[in-house]
C-alpha cells in the first residue's frame, strides 16, 4: 500500500512538471509574437522616417531652384499660389503630427515667403481629422491673404511681419475630403489679397512698396469720386497745432480726388501767411 501511494505522488509531480513546461512553452511563445510584432512597429516606423527625410531633401533642393526661377518671370504681379502635392495619401499617412511638409521658397514684390503644411495637424490642433496651414514671410511684410487647401478657403487674414515667420491657422479644416482621389494628389495654396513691403536699405531709411493694387486704387477713386463737390478735412488738436506752426507755415491735407480731378490737397494756415512782398517803386 505504502509502495502504491508513492508511485501515486511520484506521477502527480510528473504531471504537474509537465504543466509548468506547458505553460512555459505558451508564455515563450506569447513572447515571440509580441517580440515580432514589435520589430515590425518599429521597421514601419524606420521606413516612414526615411521617406519623410527622402521628401525633406527633395523639398530643400527645391528651395534652391525654384527662387530664381521665380525671379526670372518677375514677382511684381504674382497673387495666386498654387502647391500641388503629388502622391498625397502617401504624403499624408507616412507623416505625423506636429511634422510639417514645406514648399519651396517663392518671393512676391521681392518679399521671400513658403507654405508649411501639417496634415495630420500639431499640438494645437484639436478638432480630430483637421490640418493646419501657415505662410511664412520674410520681415517687414504686412499682408491680406486667403490660405487654401483643397477647395476650402479660410476667412482673410491680415497679418505683419516682424521677423521670418509664420502666420495661419491650427484647426485649418478636415483634410480627408479635400485630397483629389482621381490624381491622388492635393493643391495648398495662398491668394494674396494686398501686400505692402518694407526695405530698411540703410540705417534709418525705409522703403515701402505697395505694390500696383495701390495706384490702381488711386485711379479708381478719380472715377468713383467724379461726382462729388465738396471736400471736408477735419484736423484734430487744432488749436496745440496752431501754437506750435508760425506765420507762414502751413498743414496740408493728404492728396484726394474730386471732380474727375486727381492728386488734389488743401493747405491751411493757421496762424496766417507773410504780408505779400512789396513791388518795386514805379519807374525802378
């Protein structure tokens, strides 16, 4: 009976050793999968990375051609700009949020400006699925434009520069339905609705250009105001002014239109004007 019960023990150990190695085996096994699993994580995450330094690249050996050959058609005029992204699903799946793609560098009425692109938005975006979009300028730029991407345009916007930087919006728009499918591909894109460049060229001289829309409005308003006959020009702190602007001085009123008449201006004296030189004495 004693020889039965310990063959009986004997066996119960053998079975319960055959159960840890069991579970051993399991457990290795799990470890294997997981392990595998994780290696293809990060082999994707190795080729994504490098397709994103592949396009980086690509984008900065665009930024060195494509300046002059903007250059070389001239900038004055230009107000549409059109960036197409080729190959956007893969663009757009394989970078991630908080990275952005950039166009290359384009310059209007001599001002240096490029898109920045996020698609899968940045830190600040937070309504899910939504892009973020700015236009970057050089310094001393003061700008209206309409950012785009797809078919969605945002409100204009109004902004200065007072370094190269960026101006735009976080939460731009839902990006998935404005990738062309047909061509796979998706337009981002600027319309810059007034622009206005300052060139410090030496210590205390600067230089603005308003570029063409301004002179364009200066004649418009000949046309506009051809009908009109009566100018009012209100001049605020008249009277510390007056103290301060002697017998013969004038203030002028910036130039106007009226009655199909341009480049028109009023000049008031204040403090009134010199006694009219005599003439010479008769016979001299």
């Amino acid at each position: 009976a004693a020889s039965a019960q310990g063959r009986q023990a004997a066996g119960g150990c053998a079975a319960m050793s055959l159960e840890e190695i069991a579970f051993q085996v399991d457990h290795l096994a799990y470890r294997l999968d997981d392990g595998k699993a994780r290696q293809a994580e990060s082999l994707g995450q190795v080729h994504r990375d490098a397709a994103a330094l592949r396009r980086r690249v690509e984008e900065a050996l665009a930024q060195q051609t494509r300046p002059e050959a903007v250059a070389m058609v001239g900038d004055t005029m230009v107000r549409h700009i059109d960036w197409r992204i080729e190959k956007a699903s893969e663009a757009i799946g394989s970078t991630p949020k908080n990275q952005a793609l950039c166009s290359a560098s384009f310059t209007v009425m001599g001002a240096t400006m490029h898109l920045e692109f996020f698609p899968q938005g940045r830190d600040t975006t937070w309504m899910p699925g939504f892009c973020a979009l700015f236009l970057w300028c050089s310094a001393g730029v003061q700008a209206r434009y309409q950012l785009r991407v797809g078919g969605h345009r945002s409100a204009p916007d109004v902004d200065e520069y007072a370094s190269y930087m960026g101006h735009g919006h976080s939460n731009f728009c839902y990006l998935e339905p404005q990738v062309d499918r047909a061509t796979d591909s998706l337009v981002v894109g600027v319309d810059i609705l007034s622009l206005s460049v300052r060139h410090e060229v030496a210590e205390g001289l600067r230089l603005v250009d308003r570029g063409p829309e301004s002179l364009l409005r200066c004649e418009a308003a000949v046309l506009t105001q051809r009908g009109l006959d009566r100018v009012e020009w209100r001049i605020r702190n008249i009277l510390k002014r007056a103290r301060e602007i002697p017998c013969g001085s004038a203030i002028c009123s910036p130039p106007f239109a009226i009655a199909g008449v341009r480049e028109m201006l009023l000049e008031f004296y204040p403090s009134g004007v010199l006694p009219a030189a005599s003439g010479p004495e008769p016979g001299g």
